[in-house]
C-alpha cells in the first residue's frame, strides 16, 4: 500500500505546484498601461499630467520631465483597475536621477505599493493620498541607514507587535538599499487578517487587522466606520517627486485557498521554496 500512497502524494503535490504556476497575474504588462487608472491630485481622474506615469523600454516609469520644476505637491498614484483580498504581490523597482527642486525632503528616493486601497473613483479632487496601507518603498543617500517596505497608514490604523498601532510611519528591518539598483519586494497580504512586507524572501515587518482611522479628514468623508476592518481594496504605485521605475508588477490571488487553511499553507510553502517567483 506505500506505493499508492506515495503516488497520490505525489500527485497532490504536482498539482499544488501546477496551480501555483497558473495563479500569478501580470499586473504591468510591460508594454503599456492597459488595466491601470490614475489619479493625480488637484487633477480629475485619469488625467496623466505631465506624461508623469509611461511605459519606456519594457518598465513603467514615473518621471516628472515635463513639469516646468514645478512639483506643487501634485502627489500621484496609479490603481490597477481590479480589486483583491489575499494575495502575494511581487514589485521590482528602483529609483533613478534626482528629485524634482521642489518636491518635499521626506520623498526623496521614496515611492509606495499602496494596499487595501479606496477605489480610484473615490478620491476627492484635492486628495494626496488614497486611504489604504503603504508598503513604503524607499532608497538609500549613499551613506545612511534607510530601511525599505516600512509601513505608512494613510488613514488606516493596525495592530503592530500585538499593540494598537497609531503613529503613521515604523521602519521595517530591511538593510538599505544604495544607488540606482533592482529591489524586489513583496507583500504578502491575506485580507484583514495578516499583512508581510518582504524584502526578497526575508519578513521584515508584519502587522494584523488592518482598519480605518475614524479621525481622519478623507475616512469621514467617504463614512467609513471607525475601527471596521478593512478585508479588500484596490493595489496603487506612487508617484511622490521622485523619479522610479518599476519593471516587475505581478500578484498571486490567494482568494480561492482561504478557506481551505491546508491548501493555503501548501500554496504558500510552494511559493517560499521557489528561487524566483
């Protein structure tokens, strides 16, 4: 009878290796911006001031060459057109030139994977930021520390080493990241439940039951309920003064394991022990 068995395990984990192969989503397509919405403050929706998100030489870029050195505090992000819950998102960036003159000291060398975010469609005019959870994405200045995938809470609160977090920002414990190089990241998001910023394959923050702020301007508005758990949203990249480039945007949907916690950890243990993903 160990024959048999071990043929059916066999088979069960080709099958979970073959449903992780066919799980993945090419978010950016590398040849346009097909799929994706974008929303520029102080500008209507879909309004691409300046050319400021493109598609050049396979990467989606986000440059500001065509804003007369004029930032204005004119934050940008673009969403990708579809919701998700649980996932594993994956982004290979990197940051290039200098930061347009007056684009404020915090951005530079800073961009964001924006998770659980509102809808595109829902953001007032004048808004910076959606409402959603920053994967922080930042670069070094050539001689200091500065962590990447930090978390920022854009109208959002979690908890965070088992305490209500409130502040906006806490650094990961990434290394620093130096000069114009590829970073690969990834996040690991499984609805209100649990949320990983991952640096290649290394955990470097985790925090749970992500929720809205009651007391901020943007959750009011839109009458969100204080504290309610937030289980889906939108995935948006950001353009903060910045020049970078992204050449890798790609999400695993995990929806259809939650459910099922064996199939889940199956899936989740397949997608660890790949070299490249």
């Amino acid at each position: 009878m160990k024959t048999p068995i071990l043929i059916f395990c066999l088979i069960i984990f080709c099958c979970m290796t073959v449903n992780a192969q066919k799980g993945w989503i090419q978010l950016f397509n590398g040849k346009d911006l097909t799929n994706w919405i974008i929303k520029i403050k102080d500008h209507p929706l879909n309004e691409n001031y300046g050319n400021t998100f493109r598609v050049e030489n396979g990467v989606m870029k986000v440059s500001y060459d065509q804003y007369n050195n004029q930032f204005k505090e004119q934050f940008g992000h673009i969403f990708y057109k579809q919701k998700f819950s649980a996932y594993l998102l994956v982004v290979e960036y990197r940051f290039t030139g200098d930061q347009i003159k007056d684009g404020p000291g915090w951005a530079y060398r800073n961009s964001g994977a924006m998770l659980h975010c509102q809808s595109p469609q829902s953001m007032a005019l004048d808004q910076d930021f959606p409402i959603s959870l920053e994967m922080q994405l930042l670069g070094g200045n050539g001689k200091d520390e500065r962590s990447t995938c930090n978390l920022c809470t854009p109208g959002t609160n979690v908890i965070l080493n088992g305490k209500f977090f409130t502040p906006h920002c806490v650094n990961s414990t990434s290394k620093t990241f130096h000069g114009d190089q590829w970073v690969k990241v990834s996040a690991l998001v499984l609805g209100d439940s649990i949320i990983k910023h991952i640096v290649d394959k290394d955990t470097v923050i985790t925090y749970t039951k992500p929720q809205y702020d009651g007391r901020d301007k943007w959750v009011k508005q839109e009458g969100f309920e204080d504290s309610a758990l937030i289980s889906e949203g939108y995935i948006s990249l950001q353009s903060e003064s910045h020049p970078v480039e992204f050449r890798m945007v790609k999400l695993f949907d995990l929806s259809p394991y939650m459910n099922d916690r064996e199939k889940l950890d199956k899936i989740l243990l397949d997608l660890q022990q790949r070299k490249e993903y």
